[in-house]
C-alpha cells in the first residue's frame, strides 16, 4: 500500500471553486494525513485562501494557469481551448505522468470525461467509460453504475460494468466477491430489453470469482441495499439517480412542512432533534458525493458541481480509497483473469 | 356528463381477489353513488363477501366465472388459457361491448396489457400502449408515461405520449393547457438519447394547442412537480418510478429508526403524531394507486397487485375520474386535431 497519496485537484472547478475546493481540501487532509495536493488554478484566487489554511499550504504544491473551463461550456469548446493548459487538464495530465495517483474535479461533468478519454485513454478490453455512484442503502452503500458517461450499453459492455463495479465494490466494502444485480424492469410482457437479458445469461453461465451475480433487480431493490453493485446502461441509470435524489427532497420537505405546522409538532421536533439530525446525516448527499470514472488508465473523480466543503472532502475521500487500495490495479487484474478465462475455455472448447 | 359510471370489476385480480378487491370497490362507491358494478369471478369467493356489504351489493351485478389469470403467469400463458372466459378478459369485454365504461384489474400487468391490447385494439394512429402513473409531487402530482407498458420508444412514440398524457392530465387536473416535459439526462456530452432530442425538436415546432411544451426535464425535476406530464421512454419510466418508490420507504424506515432511538425522540414522536400522519399521507402510495393503460379503444386501469381496500378504492376512483371527465373522447380528439393540423401543414406546404 502506498505511504503517501498523490492528489491532482482542479482548483478552479465546480460552483464555487477554489472558496470551496481548497476548505474541502483541507478537511480530507485532516483526516488523511497521507495525502499530498498539487493545487492547478489561478494562483490569484488560489493563494488567498491557501494562506489561511496553513496545514494545507504545507503540504499542496500550487501550478499556475489561468485557464478554467465554465461549467456551460461543450465538450467539444472545452477540449478547444482547454487541452493542454486548463486547470483540469493539467490535474488529469499529473495523473497520466504519474505525478499524482488520481485527479478529482468538481467542473463540468462533460468536458472532465472527454478530457479523461482523450488524456488517459481507456483501459485494454473496456471500449466505453462509466460513471459509478455511491449510493446509499438500509443495509449500508452500494455501487450503482453506469450514471450517465455514456447511453445505450450492449450485453458486452454491461457485463464490463459488473466487473468494474465489482472491483470497486471490492476495494470499498472489504468484501472478496460483492454481489452484482442487473438493474431490469418487471413487467411479465416486456421482459426488459434484450441486451440485459443476454448480459445476465453471460453473467450466470460465467460464475466468475470476482463477484456473485443474483440476477435482475428492480428500482425499488437498490434503496434495499439488494446487491452490492447494481448495473445498468447510464440512460435509464442517470434518471434512476437523480429521481431518487429529488424523492429525497421532496419527502424531506415534506417533513419540514408537517413537523412546522403546529406549535406541540414544533415542540416535538425539538424534543426529537438528535433523531431528526441523525436522519438528516443518513441523507445527506454530500456523504456520497463523487462519481468515479471507472474504464480509464488513471482513476478521476467527479464532485459535484455545487458540492460545499464538506460534500468536496467526501469526494476527496473517495479518491483517496481508490487510490489506497489499489482500484485500478484490481480492475485490470479482474479484466485480464477474465480474458484468460475465457481464452481458456475457447481453447478447451476446442480441443474438446 | 355520464350520470352512471359503469366499473368492470376483476374480482379475482391482485394477491388477495375479492377479499380486498370488494372492500375496495365498496369504499369507492361511498365516495362516488354514480357507480354500478359488474363484478367478474368465481361466486363461491363473490358472495360471502358481498353479503357483508349491502350498499355494494345493491348497486353490483356479479358475472360468474371460474376462470381466473394466475399473478405469475407469462401473458402467453395466460391468453391461452384465460381468453374469452377468465375474469380479466370479461371485464374487459364488457367494456368492449359497451356494457362498462372502464374495467378495473389488480391482477398480472403483463396479461392485462396483452388481453387489452388483443381484445380492445389500438386507438387510430397510435401503434404501442403506454401506462400512465399518477406521481406525487411538490405542486401536488403530474401524470408520468410510459412506466413500462413497452420497451424503447421512438421519437413518434414520444409525441403520442405527450398527446395521451396531457389529455389525462386535461381531465385530471383541470387545466386547458397541461405542461409538458421530456425525461433526458443532463451529462453534457451525451446530451440524451437521439430519439428524445428529435420528439423535442418535433414539439417545439409542433406548438400543440392542447399542451405546452416545456422541453426537457431531468429525473429530479418529476418530484419538483416542474410539468404537469412527464414523458418518457417505458424502460427508463419503469425505473423512474420504482426507484422514488423505494427511496420513499427507504427514507420512512430511517426516519422510524431515528423517532425509537431515545426516549426523548419517541415522546418527540408522540407530540409530533399529528404531523407525522400528515406526512404518511402525503407518502401514502395507496393515493396514487392505479396506472392508466392509454392508447386503447377502451379505458383500463391497473391496480397494483399488493394494495389494500383504500388502494383499490383509489384505482377505482381513478377509472371513476376518466370515464367523468371523457378521457377517452379527448385523446381521440387530440389525436384526429393533431392529424389534422399536420394535414393541413402539409398541404400548405405543397401550396406554397
């Protein structure tokens, strides 16, 4: 294991940028003492903050350029006046020099996976990128992926994310072979398309040692915590992320509303404020904060764009794990066993 | 306006047939005395309910058959053996036969969508049904379609929806010009599926006089009550709405862990019961029970196959609402008004 954890930080990204990345910054430290920062950004707005946060400052080196990609911008505009010289450029090519051990960002979501794609290239075998969330559920967190990186997913591909979903699932919940689920619809008719169903054919028939396969879930099963790692294609697992995200608000504004109406439901919200404060921490978005592209030579973490400082600590965190035990290294070893695998038993098939 | 409201009544359908369903249907007509039953299913299970409940016997016919759609029968299956004298196909046919205005089921979604389909036809220039869901939302609730009639949805299919669904929600909500928004995903660099962006395209140059278009919404949008119709893709509908669902209980479990921690959160809880059964309310899935199967020449409705009495009562007040209000005159209205305005657009086109 790595003594020491290299971070690249885009100090320019997200809402706020570097008011909020650099605080955040400094939280994970505290908790990491590992850890060391190369800072990219504008020195001008890097430095003010720097100087108040003098265990930071001690151990972040600041790169200078004044080129930050806008959370608006295209893929293709970033890429055009970004590549080379942006701040979140720079944080993905530390990573591609092996100057640090992952870049994380809380910029335009777009423009940081074109760039991972074009700077980091994908890993040997995998053709498409992923985008892997956090999500949490009554029996503790699960991996849910893809969230968006890329729409449509054919049998091969879906099978790809339930190996890198495992490896990730592996290196965060410290089990030898996670659970995986195939995220499906039930209805009897439809059957769910047919490119999941012959993904979870290949997943049953191949028994592989990296993960249990449990067969197909539904959407009410991964806020059940029903497997470790939930797959499916980014379309349909983007909007099953963000609906969930907005169910959450909805039903905690609705809790304020009810618990304000009267003054003895006010009072007995006081009464139940520690219950009502562990609640709210149980909710908390920024608890699992931070996408991880998954399928890149290099691991990128995505904040949230208007993540505060503690929401960019939980993304730094996150990085940090990746990094500590070793992810990229388990997907590609989970890759390359299951290559061989299955060169073994095409050889075998054909001797037989 | 309809003085009688006639309700073909699957007696037999859901986990526990004419148990619950009855009750249901009894609690509905309390509510609305315009109604008259036709209750289809086996009398040696009808009648020792029905005898308990004089109001509904008074105002229902009972159809004997000792033919009833199992809950995990393929639709296949279940057309094979359940064709022209299962409970399910006679409620259907009934409204078939003009003798019911609406037929109501809990059973096999999957054999009542293709008994529907074999039995009632598509509506004129409509190729695949839809299922419509009543959601819950902030600004009260908004009709989201498809959530998993069929699988995959080209841009025709997508406009069809917004035709269907904002004739619901004409009826339901009671405004002359329903919004409406399409499901995409925001990730800039995929910016959607090509299908979703040609239906966007399509109504925005549509400017349909029964409707507003919106554009697109994402899935944290559906909760924020941003349209009052959301349209989209069945697959991705299905998820949509099993995953709020789950998220909803999950949040309800922790909040029931957090009020029993201490002794000061449980008597909270007490002082604060009033707004907690607010709460439930607002959460109640029984309020929004039953989805609407659009795009047929007759009005059906599915209730979900576990609810209760109240969640009977709630699909059947549902099926109560759009035979009412016409729901099925208006869609058909809609659709020959937009077949018509692209006609004449057409020929105009030819003119100039």
């Amino acid at each position: 294991m790595a003594d020491r954890v290299r971070i690249a930080l885009d100090a320019m990204g997200g809402d706020h940028g570097a008011a909020v990345v650099l605080p955040g910054a400094d939280i994970a430290l505290s908790r990491h003492p590992q850890i060391e920062y190369l800072l990219f950004g504008d020195r001008a707005l890097i430095d003010p903050v720097l100087n108040g946060l003098p265990n930071l400052k001690a151990r972040a080196k600041v790169v200078h350029t004044d080129v930050a990609i806008r959370m608006d911008d295209k893929p293709s505009q970033a890429l055009r006046y970004g590549r080379w010289k942006s701040s979140m450029w720079l944080a993905l090519d530390a990573v591609k020099k092996g100057e640090a051990d992952v870049a994380v960002s809380a910029g335009n979501t777009g423009a940081l996976m074109a760039m991972s794609r074009f700077n980091l290239k994908m890993i040997e075998g995998i053709e498409r990128p992923a985008i892997a969330a956090l999500w949490p559920t009554l029996k503790g967190e699960s991996v849910v992926l893809d969230v968006g990186a890329s729409i449509g997913a054919d049998e091969h591909h879906l099978v790809n994310l339930a190996l890198m979903g495992s490896a990730m699932a592996r290196v965060l919940f410290d089990v030898e072979r996670p659970t995986v689920g195939l995220l499906n619809i039930g209805v009897e008719e439809v059957k769910g398309l047919e490119q999941v169903r012959e993904a979870g054919r290949i997943l049953r028939a191949g028994a592989s040692p990296h993960f249990e396969y449990l067969g197909f879930v539904e959407g009410d099963d991964i806020g059940k915590g029903a497997a470790d790692v939930v797959v499916t294609e980014g379309f349909a697992g983007n909007i099953a992320l963000k609906t969930a995200e907005g169910t959450a608000h909805q039903l905690a504004s609705y809790l304020r509303a009810a618990m304000n109406r009267t003054w003895t439901s006010r009072l007995g919200y006081l009464l139940s404020r520690p219950a009502f404060l562990m609640l709210r921490e149980k909710m908390d978005p920024r608890k699992s904060n931070g996408g991880v592209f998954l399928g890149l030579n290099g691991i990128v973490i995505k904040s949230h764009g208007g993540a505060d400082a503690e929401g960019t600590a939980a993304a730094i965190d996150m990085g940090y794990d990746m990094v500590r035990y070793a992810l990229l290294a388990k997907i590609s070893q989970s890759m390359a066993r299951d290559q061989a695998d299955a060169a073994a038993k095409l050889a075998g098939g054909a001797a037989s």
